[in-house]
C-alpha cells in the first residue's frame, strides 16, 4: 500500500510466517484434545509450543513471555486440570488472554472532541502506508455519515500532497490543498479554517514521515499536536514490519503520545506478530487495520474476531458482515424468489459470481471459515479466482435464449460458445456442471445469508 500495488510475493511470504503460527497453535490444540486429562507437565509442553509458535511469528519476547504466564497460572490450577473437559479449558483460557491481549472483548473507538473539527493526526514512518490509511480512513469515516476533509502536511516528499489527493479525491472525498503554501502548520492552520468555515467534523492530517525516527520529525510533530490538540494521534504500524513497527511505535508513543495504532497491510491471511504484540507494548488499542488495497478494504478492528482468526476459528460474523456489506438486498431476495419458482438463470449464476468477488480475495474469504483454518493456504485461490472470470466469459458468449434455457445447449453450441470465450469445450461442460449443483445447493439454504448464518450458529458462544 506504498502509493501502488504490493508484488503478490510479498504478501505470500508474510502469509507464510501467519499461517505457521496458525499451524502451530492448532497442531497444539489437537494434542491436547487427544488427552483424557491433563498435567502440569502437559500444559508446560503445550506452552512451550505456543511460544515457540508465538516468537517465529515475530511477536515481541516480552509479549510472548507475559502472555503465557498469564495463561500458565489460570491452566494448572485444580479447578482446570479437574475439570471434565480441561484440554477444552485451557483453550479457553489461550483464547481470552488472546483477546485481552489484543485490547479487549469490545473493539476500541474513535474519539471525538467537543469541537468541530475532531482532528486525527496520522503519524508512522515513511513506506508504513500512512497516505493510504489517511484515505481509507477518511472513506471508513464518510461511509458512517461523517464530513472528513482531508490534509497532507508533508512537504518534504515529492509528490506527497499530490499522492493524497489522488487517493482521496477517486474516493470522492474533500483534500485541503493550498498550492501557495509550503510549511506544515501553514498548511494545518488554513486546512482548520475551511474545516470551520465549512463544517467538515473530523480532519485527517497525513503527516511527514522519514525512513528512521529523528528529533527534526518528532519535533515537527509536538508542533502540530499543539497546533490543533488533536482527539486522536493514530500511529500506522506496517504489519510486514513485525518487531521494528513495535519499537517505533513505542518511540512515538513516548515522544509525542499516541491514542491508537492502525495496522497497515494486515491482509487475510495475516494472523498477528505485529498486531499481538504492538498494543500490549505501548498500552494503546490497535483501532483500525486495512485488509486490503482497495479504499474500502479498511475495518474495525475486532480483537475477538482476530483471536478467533489467529486460533484458526475462523470469523463467521466478519463473513456475515462482508456479505451484507457488498451484496444488494433486493437482489439477494430476488434469487431466493428465482430459486423457489426454478427460475434461477446462468445470467442470475453469473450475478451471483460478481458478488462473491465483491466480498474480496477468495483466501481472504475462505480464511473466515470456521474449520478451514491453515487447510485455505492449500487451496488455490488464484486459481479459482480465474476459474470465475473464465465463468463470466463464457456466459457472455451464450444468447440470451441460451442463458436463460441452458437445457438447449447442445454440442455445436458448446463448440461454438467454447470459441466465442476462448475456452474450451470442457471448461463449458464443467461450468454448467457448477451451475447445476449451484442451483441445488443455494435452494437447499435458501439463500446465502441463511447458510452463513446457520454456520454462526454453530459456532461456540464467544466467537458468534
């Protein structure tokens, strides 16, 4: 998210080193449900593996060690190793140190101020995504029925101004830009005074970064923060970055106080060194995380979910909301309407495949599933993801007739919509073979809405 695209490599090797922790944590979970009761020794070698797991993901050794101790006291104790189900309890108990060490049952909000403008001031290192994040935040804002104006004060990078407002203006939101105007709290100041004079509730400042921590930076930074008394000073760690985002954030946070932490570039398959260990180092909440490259792809964060997500549980409500986010209500009970009459079409099939890729990457999808866990990383989600737009090519060479009444295509027709697609006879076959057992499938739930929700239902208490 450095103002373009990662290389998939990138992203594939910092999958790699969450998918290990998730592996390793499971691998663990599965020995201990293998045993009728447990031991003192017996939780010891589990945590041992658990913070083996925990330190080559990059958590921080101080985190890793904290953390199990907390768990190693409330799993040997009697009521525990007694218990009738005492492999599940201790489960429980990684699981809730987990989330508090994630900041808590409930995720951490955004605080405002009494006056308007509610100024966030966006602070990190140089290349840790903050541009990106201010315009992500903004557009996360704006969708909640807010008025973010938006405000670069890096005047150091070429361009930097300019990259804000590119990102922020294609997300259709509002960017101070005064070209007359090169020092950081001139710019801060005028920003101020439209945000006033125009009623704008929050502004976004992307501050200057620098490629190590110096006293120029951060004396520019208690500048600002003095400037406009800010409700918030988030600091954009890059998840990628493991332990050196975690020191840096503990220097800013003692230089110039940070409020809260956004991680930057914590993509689906992301499962947590950075996350787990920058908010227990600093004592400040992780509030934000971006999860992808799109301007939308920025969430709350919930420390339950990533929990569930990082124990391989999956995130079946973060699935709920993904769905209802980026599929169209109407349309959805429509289908169920098409599906009762038998009425679902390759045109509604072809629908159906666009709204699922609304939702994001499918390993960003399949890694909420409750049960697939590290299992997703095996499948070959590039692949599939292709598979769906050769789907798309090949019903836009039917007809219409065609479309609607896939019973009338025949052999020659096959040949002929395989060459219109450039695909072959087979990848024709097989797509009306998926829309077949599609069909079937999608009657048999009712929708997908009712079979995500059937799947929360089976979840256990705390991960609904």
């Amino acid at each position: 998210m450095r103002g373009g695209l990662r290389p998939r490599r990138c992203r594939e090797d910092f999958a790699a080193v969450f998918d290990s922790l998730s592996d390793k944590l499971e691998g663990v979970f599965r020995t201990l449900r293998g045993q009728g009761s447990l031991s003192v020794s017996d939780v010891d070698a589990a945590l041992r593996e658990i913070r083996l797991a925990l330190l080559e993901a990059d958590v921080h050794f101080k985190v890793a060690k904290q953390f199990l101790d907390r768990v190693r006291e409330k799993a040997t104790g009697q009521e525990v190793l007694k218990s009738l189900t005492p492999a599940q309890a201790v489960i429980r108990i990684v699981r809730d140190e987990m989330v508090a060490l994630l900041g808590g049952e409930e995720p951490a909000r955004l605080l405002t101020s009494s006056r308007i403008p509610s100024v966030i001031l966006m602070a990190g290192l140089q290349g840790s995504g903050k541009t990106t994040t201010s315009a992500k935040l903004g557009a996360f804002l704006a969708k909640s029925g807010n008025h973010p104006l938006l405000v670069s004060t890096d005047v150091y990078r070429p361009a930097a101004r300019e990259q804000l407002r590119t990102y922020a203006t294609g997300a259709g939101l509002k960017v101070h830009h005064p070209a007359d105007l090169d020092q950081p709290a001139a710019i801060l100041r005028s920003a101020l005074d439209e945000a006033r004079a125009v009623g704008h509730d929050f502004l976004i400042v992307d501050t200057a970064g620098r490629l190590h921590i110096d006293d120029e930076l951060m004396t520019e930074l208690q500048e600002l923060k003095a400037l406009t008394q800010p409700s918030e000073v988030l600091y954009v760690a890059d998840a990628m970055t493991g332990q050196d985002a975690v020191k840096s954030a503990e220097e800013f946070h003692k230089k110039i106080g940070i409020t809260g932490i956004v991680l930057s570039k914590l993509d689906g398959d992301a499962r947590g060194g950075a996350a787990l260990s920058a908010a227990a180092i600093t004592g400040m909440p992780v509030k934000f995380a971006g999860v992808g490259e799109r301007v939308d792809e920025f969430e709350l964060f919930q420390p339950v979910r990533m929990a569930g997500r990082i124990l391989g549980m999956g995130d079946v409500l973060g699935l709920i909301e993904k769905a209802e986010q980026h599929v169209d209500r109407e349309k959805a009970e429509e289908m169920v309407r098409k599906l009762r009459r038998s009425e679902f079409t390759l045109d509604d099939y072809k629908e159906q495949l666009g709204q699922v890729r609304k939702m994001g990457s499918l390993d960003q999808v399949l890694s909420m599933i409750p049960g697939l866990g590290s299992k997703a990383k095996d499948v070959d989600t590039e692949a599939g993801e292709k598979e769906m737009r050769r789907h798309v090519a090949i019903i836009d060479s039917m007809t219409a007739v065609e479309r609607r009444e896939p019973s009338v295509i025949n052999g020659s027709r096959r040949k002929r919509i395989a060459k219109g697609s450039g695909t072959t006879v087979e990848d024709v076959n097989r797509l009306l073979k998926q829309y077949v057992q599609a069909r079937k499938m999608m009657k048999q739930f009712g929708g997908g809405g009712k079979m995500l929700k059937k799947l929360a239902g089976r979840m256990p208490p705390q991960f609904r």
